[in-house]
C-alpha cells in the first residue's frame, strides 16, 4: 500500500521539479544532459602517497569543471546533489571501506561558502559519513590558486585528527572535490594513518590533468 502511494507522489515531484543537467541545466534524467556528456574525460590513473587506492570520475575541465564551480561558486547544492550520485557510483568500485572522510575547509571558507562541497559530493555513499573526524589546523591556509611547491608547502600539518578512536582499525575513504597536486590529499592520508586507521582510498570528482 506504502509503495503503491509512493509512485504517483514520485511521478508528481518530478512533474513539478525534473530533473536537470548538472552543468547547463537542460532537462535530464542523467546527471549531465546528451550535448554535456560529450565533454566527460576519465582521468588517467594516478596514486597519492600512502594511500591503497585513488580515483576521480573526470577530468577538470568541461562541462565536470562547469557543473562543480556551479556547485562551489554559485551554491548550487541540487547540483551537488547529482554530482554525489556519481561519486556513490566511483565509490563502489573502490576497495572496501567503513567510513567516508570528507576534507574539512579552514573554517574561513566553510563561512563565506556556507557548505563543504566535499562533503555533499560524498553523502550518497552508501556508507557512514564522519565530517567531525578531520579539522583544518588554525592557521591553515586555503589551496585555491596554489601550485606545485607552495601548494605542498600550504598543506604541511595543515589537518588535525578531532576524533582518532572513530578511525582506530578503520578502512578509511577520504572524498575530496578536486585533486590537483595531490598534496592536500596526501596529508589527510598521513593523518589519518597517523592517527591509528587500518587504511585510506582518495576519491575525488576531478583530477586536474598534468598536476
């Protein structure tokens, strides 16, 4: 009877509120529309430091760049919340885990963004989400505009582990919007593993190409 009720309220919310491409807002069942998915890249394989696995659904670039600055800039959180359908998807393709690790913003981004990107991109995975467990360190710096050596300078110590005994023995994975140089995640790693955990995957939605 539940389920019978169900259908038709399902049919009348997407009557009233379809689906859209996440990057041009065209009308779409799929994340991104026909013309948009034309523009998807896979990443080519790449590995952070210490961690058993990384991964990333596409290239930054086209319509995957447009769709997560519309999610970032434009707060866009719908947007958000079809990116994470992709991300669920990229995740169970990934070893197992038993815990999603979203990187945490400086605490100067989180309030002028209103949102951690990373971890809207993460809340579809079919596992528990614990956003308490890594800080940004007082003082750390935000990475965007940052390149190769300053970047990896930026990021030194830039976590604080708020919640070891959530991670002792875990099989950690840690989500991240965009992976550039590798550095931001490969700290988080190093905490993380520091901080008593059995293991830690890196899934990001774009990899920057050549980073």
């Amino acid at each position: 009877m539940i389920a019978a009720l169900e259908r038709p309220l399902e049919g009348l919310l997407r009557l009233l509120w379809p689906s859209r491409c996440a990057a041009c807002d065209a009308l779409s069942e799929a994340v991104f529309c026909r013309e948009c998915s034309f523009e998807l890249r896979p990443p080519p394989p790449f590995s952070v430091e210490g961690a058993t696995a990384a991964h990333a659904c596409f290239l930054y670039e086209g319509a995957a760049e447009r769709a997560l600055l519309r999610l970032k800039f434009d707060h866009r959180e719908d947007v958000g919340a079809r990116l994470a359908l992709l991300m669920a998807e990229a995740a169970r393709a990934l070893p197992d885990h038993d815990l999603v690790i979203p990187i945490p913003l400086t605490r100067r981004r989180l309030y002028t963004r209103g949102m951690n990107q990373s971890a809207l991109l993460a809340a579809r995975i079919a596992l528990p989400l614990a956003p308490a467990v890594l800080r940004r360190s007082p003082g750390a710096k935000s990475q965007v505009g940052a390149r190769g050596v300053a970047r990896r300078a930026q990021v030194e110590g830039s976590f604080i582990l708020a919640q070891p005994r959530a991670i002792e023995g875990r099989r950690l994975l840690v989500v991240d919007d965009v992976v550039t140089t590798g550095s931001t995640a490969k700290e988080a790693v190093r905490c993380l593993l520091g901080g008593g955990a059995k293991s830690a995957s890196v899934l990001a939605f774009l990899r920057a190409e050549g980073a």
